[in-house]
C-alpha cells in the first residue's frame, strides 16, 4: 500500500485546487490541476447523482463532466491497487480501477523529476524531493 505519508501529501497537494484540463491524449485520459498532472492508464469513470454519466469504455465522451469550475474536495486512494477517487465540489465523482498487472494505472507528473506511479499490480513508486515528502 502506498505510505500514508504520501497520501497526505498528495490530499494536501489537490485539495481545493482547480482542475484546469481533461483531455483524452494517445489513448489515456489526462487531467491537470494547475501544475501537477494526473495521467490515467487504466479503466475509469465519472459518477454523477449516482450514476455513471461516462467512462474509459463509452462510446460517446461528450458526457465527460466540465470541471473548469470545480474544485476537489477529497482524493483518496481506496485499496492495494491503488485506485483514485477523487470528488470534486460540483458533486461529480472520478474513480479509477487497476486492471493490469504489467502497465501502470496512473502516475502524477508534478515536475520533470517529482512523479508518484501507481502500478503496475500492487507496485507504487515515488520520485519527490524531500521537501515533498
């Protein structure tokens, strides 16, 4: 499991920033939040009111939320497979699922060299600088 002192790191890092961009880009899904990028290689979905309104395997991506505006108000990570779950202030919901055991499921890019890699499997790694730790 990913160390606890990263996770509070990466919640403080997130918590009440915008998302600034969603993109799909080469077949992964890329949202920034400012600076740092989160980069989705594995399944995922948007959850609205309770209901999928579009995920990594719809056909239509037209239903992907706008979050110019929103906010993130919590972003956990919920099992060994490091899945995100991230709920933005607008109510909409973004979870991700592993579902390789040789790719990575998502990284975050904050710099050239600081990056957090979840995956492949149960496998995490963590590339900070010590003042990010």
């Amino acid at each position: 499991m990913i160390d606890k002192d990263v996770v509070k790191w990466l919640q403080s890092l997130l918590r009440e920033t915008h998302c600034s961009s969603l993109e799909k880009q080469n077949g992964h899904l890329l949202l920034e939040f400012g600076h740092p990028r989160l980069l989705l290689q594995s399944s995922w979905r948007f959850i609205k009111g309770g209901d999928i309104v579009v995920g990594s395997c719809s056909i239509d991506f037209s239903s992907i939320p706008d979050l110019a505006d929103c906010l993130v108000d919590s972003i956990s990570i919920v099992n060994d497979f490091h899945d995100l779950r991230i709920v933005f202030d607008n109510g909409s919901v973004f979870e991700t699922f592993a579902d390789s055991e040789e790719f990575e499921h998502w990284s975050f890019h904050l710099s050239e060299t600081e990056m957090l890699i979840a995956g492949p499997g149960k496998l995490w790694s963590s590339f900070l600088s010590p003042s990010g730790e």
